[in-house]
C-alpha cells in the first residue's frame, strides 16, 4: 500500500519525522518546494491545490490517502516507463552531476546521461552502486561543495528501492534466464576437455528449446531438474572412464576363420577354409577388414588381443614388415558395422607379422566403451593401387575382384581371441602417472586444479581449490 502525505507548514521541523511519498511518486512534495524557492514562492505553493486521484489537499494541511490500487499504479508507472523520478533527477543535479555528468565522469560514471532501465543488468548495477556510495555516505565525498540532509538523502535511497522493488516484480519469473550451453555446445566442451571418444549424452538428456530463434538463446536454454539430473550423469560416466573403479565388466572370445567376422560375401579363404587372408583393399569393414562381431566394449580400457597369423612375405607393399593395424569406432553410428569406413575409424593399436610357420601376435588395443573395431593388413597392396572414398556396392565388387587376382602376398589368420580391459585406458597412467593413484594432496593439486581451470576458463577463485581437494580426498578415505 502506497501512501502519500504532504505538509505545507512552513518552518514544522516535525515534517522531517513523518512518512514521506512513495519513491516512485510523480507528486510534489511542499516541503521539497520550500527547500528549492524562496519564502514568497512557498507561500503561494502552499496555497496550490495538489490533485491526487481526485483528492484535494488545500493550503498544504489536508492529508488524503488513495486507494492500495490506484497509489500502486501511481507509483508504479513511472519506473516501468523508463522515466526517472522527479526527485532522483533533482538530486542528481543538485549534489552528482558536478563530477558524474558531461564535462566530468570520475569513476566513469555518468549519471545525467544514464538510463532508467532497471530491468537490464548494467543499468541496474549502475543505479545500485550510486544508491550504495549514497547509503554509506561516500557520495556526495566530503569535499563536495554542498552536501544533502539527512531527509533529503533517505527520501532518495527509498525512491531507488522501491523503483528496484517495482522492477524486480516486473521481471520474468526467475529474473533473467541464466545461458546454459546448449546439447551440442556441452557435448563438445565435455570431448575437448577430457579428450574421449564415445562421450555421448545421455538418453535422458532434454532436447533443447525450440522456440527460441536461435538455439544459443537463453530463453530456450534454460535450466530444468531434467538437465541438472543429465549433468550428474554425464559428470559419473566421465568420473568412470578418467577414473574408473575396479572390477569393471569384461569380455572374452575364442574365434576361428568360421566364426571370425567379415561379410559372407567377401571374405577371402585360403583352402580348405583353414585361413582367412585379408584382402588388402582397405576401403571399409566388408572388402577390407575382419573382427569380432558380438565385440561391444563393456568398459573403456586395454583389451589384449592374440592372432594366430603368419605372412606370406617378409615385406609388404611399402618394402616393411607386414603389419596389421587396429581402427576403433562406434558401431551404432552405422546401419550395418561391416559398411564402417576406415577413413572415419580410429587408429588405435598396430602389430608387425613375421612370415613363415602361423606366430602367436599379441597387441594391446585401447578402445572406450561402447566401441568396437576393425582388423586390417596396411600393407598388401600400396595406398594408391585402389580408389578410396564414396563407392558404390557395384564398384566396390569389381575392384575387389581385380585385387584378389593379383599375385602381391598378404597375411593369413587362423584365429583370434580377445580379452578385456586387462588394463586401464593409458589416458589414466598419463594423468596420475601410476594406478592406482596415491592419495595425496600436493600431487593432486598438481594434476586437479589446472584441469579445473580449464573447465573453469578462469583462474580458480579463493577457496575453490581448497574445496575442490578436500571434496577429492573425502572420496578417497571413503573408497579406501
């Protein structure tokens, strides 16, 4: 409820200990008028009739309130039309502007040209720090050649909180949205930073705003229970592979030239079926390449992996020992992983092969969860004996049918086995230099607080470090 009171008796010094207007009251005040003009001119102010809401005050000593609705939208009006209040104008230029106006800005503040828009974050700030320097006595400084009374200085303080107040009702719900990132701008800010394939969002993940006009928009970005409760499970699913606990869920196979995978069509026997031999045109999955095909990852990590293979050379195409080389990819990106190009997969791991009698070759292949891979012979034939790129299913026949009639040797495989994670991604070695790490506080702070800067984008602000480390080591007591 908005009350406004007006005295008129000239000289009443009991006029200071009585409520005054509403800050965002357009009226004049009588005292007010007295301050500005001389004994005649307040005289015959005095005399005036203030009109307020069909309310007359005559000679100054009529008090008259209006109703809670009307002085509501009195006071209201003013500071939602952007227009400065009479009387912080009056003060300004009375007591401000000599060092905050045109020809000076100390501080870089220039309150006769600064906007009433209490709604916008930088002129509110603006507006708030003058009411603080105001409250606190700072401004006008001591030095200043005139200086307002004490009733002059609460009249305006209230007029700036209650235009505050009237702003802030004014607001959308919540004030202004803060700007989350959007799916795709965190998904890549999560990849870049922890440097991991098969980072996804989770399937619970909401989709983003599409009413917005564009999709960096704040309104349609906006931070609902759902994304909070994705964030923590993308911050588990990160803390899982960076950091990962034991006894993670692991695979095992044992496989033939039967059971090896490879399109049925394409595959290239040796007699009687007792070998495979790897084609040598590296173009994708179906005309180059052989796998397991029940292999998903289970858990990031090293799966040691052991092919019974031989060459038919001691040298490939390229004059060096032959070799075979491991390319890691996401099997549901494709409709069929057989179709997965090389080009777009992962080069993870590579093994030479000996000629001569079949040779035992193990290889360490790092591969994240979710993934899977392909097995190809980078050197049966050399890289530009083929096309590469898009083919087609008719082109891709037909070249492969040239290939397998030319004499150059290739590598024989008679079985593979695969077994894993038999060790931790090395990412986790790099990064805490043993596994498992020791719990201590100096080392983390060497290898924590710059990846939390990173994050971060900042320097990390007091306390933030400190927190972040005892967070860390209150884990490590708990886990053991």
């Amino acid at each position: 409820v908005c009350l406004v009171k007006a005295r008129a008796s000239r000289g009443d010094d009991s006029a200071a200990s009585q409520p005054h207007q509403s800050s965002c009251d357009q009226t004049k005040d009588v005292t007010l008028a007295q301050e500005k003009t001389p004994a005649s001119q307040a005289q015959a102010a005095n005399k005036n009739l203030c009109r307020i809401n069909g309310y007359e005050q005559l000679n100054g000593i009529a008090v008259k309130r209006m109703s809670a609705a009307a002085a509501l939208v009195w006071c209201v009006a003013p500071c939602l039309a952007n227009e400065i209040p009479d009387s912080v104008t009056a003060f300004a230029r009375a007591y401000c502007v000599e060092c905050h106006g045109a020809k000076s800005q100390d501080g870089d503040l220039r309150l006769d040209a600064l906007p009433w828009r209490l709604m916008e974050s930088e002129p509110r700030e603006r507006w708030e720090l003058v009411r603080d320097y105001v409250a606190e006595g700072d401004m006008p400084p001591a030095e200043a050649r005139k200086h307002p009374s004490d009733r002059r200085r609460r009249e305006f303080l209230a007029t700036l909180d209650a235009a505050f107040e009237a702003a802030d009702r004014q607001a959308s719900v919540g004030g202004t949205p803060i700007r989350r990132l959007n799916r795709n701008e965190y998904l890549n800010s999560v990849r870049d930073l922890f440097g991991m394939r098969m980072i996804k969002l989770p399937v619970s993940f909401p989709d983003d705003a599409t009413h917005a006009e564009f999709d960096t928009m704040p309104s349609g970005l906006f931070l609902s229970p759902a994304v909070m409760e994705s964030y923590h499970d993308m911050a588990t699913e990160v803390a899982d592979r960076f950091a990962p606990l034991p006894h993670p869920p692991s695979y095992r196979s044992s496989l033939v030239t039967d059971t090896i995978g490879g399109d049925s069509a394409r595959r290239w026997f040796g007699p009687n079926n007792e070998f495979l031999k790897f084609t040598g045109f590296n173009h994708s999955g179906w005309v180059g390449g052989l796998w397991d095909s029940l292999l998903v990852a289970p858990a990031s990590g090293v799966y040691r992996v052991s092919l019974l293979a031989n060459a038919q050379a001691e040298t490939g195409a390229d004059g060096k020992p032959f070799r075979l080389s491991f390319h890691a990819f996401d099997p549901t990106e494709e409709q069929l992983p057989k179709r997965y190009r090389l080009e777009r997969a992962t080069r993870v791991a590579e093994v030479q092969v000996p000629s001569g009698d079949p040779y035992l070759a193990q290889c360490e292949v790092p591969i994240e969860s979710g993934e899977t891979f392909h097995v190809y012979c980078d050197n049966g034939f050399r890289v530009d004996d083929y096309p590469t790129g898009d083919l087609n299913r008719s082109e891709i026949g037909k070249l492969l049918k040239t290939l397998k009639k030319r004499p150059e040797p290739t590598v024989e495989l008679r079985a593979m086995k695969i077994e894993g994670p038999v060790a931790v991604p090395p990412r986790v070695e790099a990064f805490f230099g043993v596994w498992p790490p020791k719990l201590d506080r100096e080392g983390l702070r060497s290898k924590l607080l710059p990846l939390a800067e990173q994050a971060y984008r900042r320097p990390l602000k007091a306390g933030e470090a400190d927190a972040l480390l005892d967070a860390v080591m209150r884990h490590g007591e708990r886990m053991g």
